[in-house]
C-alpha cells in the first residue's frame, strides 16, 4: 500500500530518497515506536526525516552547510512558515536595494556566464543579501532554501554543479531567460506548513564519525544512506554550498570549485569497508536499529556488505526495490536500491 508521506520537494540531490519514501520509511518504522528518536547521520535533502518528523523525534546532520540549512528549515523548526506573499514584502526593498548598490557581488563577480547569466547572478546575489536582513534564523533557513531550489531551477548544467553547459549548447538560452526572482517567490508558498511534531529535534553540521561519538543512548534507529560511488557531494554542490556560507571562497578549476572541499571516506574503495564498519560497530555496540540504505553498484560490493553487517548484527533483514536511477546527466540506469535492516 502506497502511503501520502510528508515531503516538501528542494533539490534534485544526487542518491536523494525522494521518490523511494515507501520503500525507505515504513522499514524504520518497523524497527520504532512513535515517539521514538531516530537520527540520519548523513541527510542529505532530508526527505526521510521530514517523513518520519509527524511520527518520531529527529536528529539529523550531514557535513555540508547547505544540507544543514534545509534540516534548519524542515527539521529544526517547528513554528516558523514563509510564503510568496510575505516574502515579496519582507525582501523586495532589500532585493532592489542590492540591485542598484550591488552590496553582495560575489556570484557578478564571479560565476557570470558559467553556471548563470549575469542578471541571474545579480538577482541571486540580491536575494542573498535580503535573506541575510531576515532576523529570524528559521526564516532565513526556508528563505535560503526556496533560493537554492530556484538556482538548481535555472542552472546552466547537466543537473549538478561539477561542470556548466558550454556557451552553444542547445538549452542554454531558454535557461538563462529564466527569472531567478520569480522561481524564489513561487517556491517561497511551499513553506506555508511546516510539519510541528512538538519535539526538540536537533540538527548538527559535522563528519558522522564525530556525531556518533557524542550520541547519548537514547537513539532508537540509525538510518544511513552514504555515497555509494566515487563522486563527492562537495564537487557537485559547491555552488549551494557557497551561495548558503556566502564567505567568499578561493575558486579553482574551470568549474569553478571552492578550495575547501571535504571528501567522504564512503566514496573510495580503500576506506569504504571501514567506514561502514565504525558505524556497525557503534550501532551495534548502542544496542539501536540499524537501517542502511545503499545501492547493488556501491563502491562496496554487496556481498561484502552483508558480511559485515552479520558480523555485527543478529538479525540481517535484506530488501531491494527496482528504481530508475538518475545519473545527473549521464541518462538513466535500472539499478537496484538496497536496504538492510539490522538489530
Ligand atoms: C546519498 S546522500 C544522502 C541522501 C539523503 N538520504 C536524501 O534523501 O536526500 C549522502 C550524503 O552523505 C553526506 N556525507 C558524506 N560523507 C559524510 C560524512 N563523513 N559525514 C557526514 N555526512 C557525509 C553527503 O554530504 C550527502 O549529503
């Protein structure tokens, strides 16, 4: 039976569990109680957690800003709501005030004709300067995320930002015609109701590694869902990642990267099977659930896997689901998605 979760669509997110939410919830809600406290060490656009929030207490995080500034918005919060009309009233002064003393500069200055066209540029760097005039850290958090929904919107790239379309690709001029403002305000009436489960969930920014060290044994359920193959979340999301810090980092490369990039240990064969390992044993050591969610072509082989996990665990519940998976740009593979479920 297909469940309505809740689910509030941000960004097309490279392994984001969006459209698997039947698949991946109810096997955490097999292992819970309401009320139960379940935390997603590696959360991404947060989509599993905002579908459990009405159910459980969530403690989420994830290594890179932007991702924490999404769980801010949809997971931290509990109270605060924006929409299109309080947003045209709150940031529009600040908006233009941006446009004509170009206070923030930093995408002008920087990303003009690469991943945006200039006025698309300015308008982001405007809305960013007005987003950083909101007093409320809840409201800048949905702001900020309506912003970052309307820059994957009108990208100039093949669906991530590890590279930008070259000047005469064929959909280039429809993209940089796009209105970068009025993508953010429309976006904005997606934050009229946020789910308030009454609980305090917390949301942190940090490697996993030093999350689990610092847990209490209150979780219930760990569920986690790392890069499966070689490609690292921070060269493919530079620009959320910037646009959200708005620091001024040293760009390199043609693509434009910051010079501060983390790179996972999951995303390369020599460190995967002990970086899966550390979690197992921590979890296990808890006495909480564990739900991992990974794909058959993972960096580790499956087989593997599953080894480790008896290793830990007593009991090793195997599932998988058939899902068009989306190569960001490279076409569409059949290929499985794995659960395990392990306690
Ligand atoms: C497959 S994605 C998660 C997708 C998420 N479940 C969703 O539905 O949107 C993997 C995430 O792991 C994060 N990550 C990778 N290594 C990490 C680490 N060592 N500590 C914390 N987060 C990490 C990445 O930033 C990325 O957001």
């Amino acid at each position: 039976m297909s469940v309505e979760y809740d689910n509030i669509f941000i960004l097309r997110y490279m392994g984001n569990k969006n459209r698997l939410l039947n698949f991946v919830v109810p096997a955490i809600e097999e292992v819970t109680g309401e009320g139960d406290t379940v935390c997603d060490p590696m959360a991404g656009t947060h989509c599993i957690c905002y579908a459990l929030k009405n159910r459980n207490k969530i403690i989420a995080n994830d290594i890179q800003q932007y991702s924490y500034i999404i769980g801010r918005a949809l997971i931290e919060n509990n109270t605060e709501t924006i929409s299109k009309d309080e947003a045209e009233e709150e940031l529009t002064g600040f908006y233009l005030k941006n446009q004509k003393e170009n206070r923030f500069r930093f995408f002008y200055e920087n990303y003009t004709d690469t991943y945006f066209a200039k006025e698309q540029c300015l308008a982001i760097d405007s809305i960013r300067y007005a987003i950083d005039m909101v007093g409320d850290k809840y409201k800048q958090a949905l702001y900020l995320c309506a912003l970052m929904h309307a820059m994957c919107k009108v990208q100039s790239t093949p669906g991530h930002f590890a590279q930008f379309m070259p000047k005469e690709h064929q959909r280039i001029l429809p993209l940089r015609a796009m209105d970068v403002w009025e993508e953010f305000l429309n976006k904005c009436d997606d934050f009229r109701k946020i789910v308030n489960n009454g609980m305090e969930n917390k949301v942190y920014r940090t490697d996993y590694k030093e999350l689990l060290s610092n847990m209490d044994d209150s979780v219930s359920c760990y569920y986690i869902d790392p890069p499966y193959s070689g490609e690292q979340y921070s060269r493919f999301y530079h620009v959320l990642e910037t646009v959200v810090k708005y620091d001024n980092p040293k760009l390199k490369h043609k693509a434009l990267y910051r010079n501060d990039r983390f790179k996972s240990g999951f995303c390369y064969k020599r460190s995967v099977e002990s970086e899966f390992e550390l979690i197992m044993k921590e979890v296990s050591e808890r006495q909480s659930s564990l739900v991992i969610s990974y794909s058959e072509k993972g960096t580790l082989p499956l087989e593997k896997l599953k080894k480790l996990s008896s290793r830990y665990f007593k009991h090793v519940d195997f599932r998988q689901n058939s899902h068009t998976h989306s190569t960001l740009g490279k076409g569409s593979n059949n290929i499985k998605e794995i659960l395990l479920i392990l306690n």
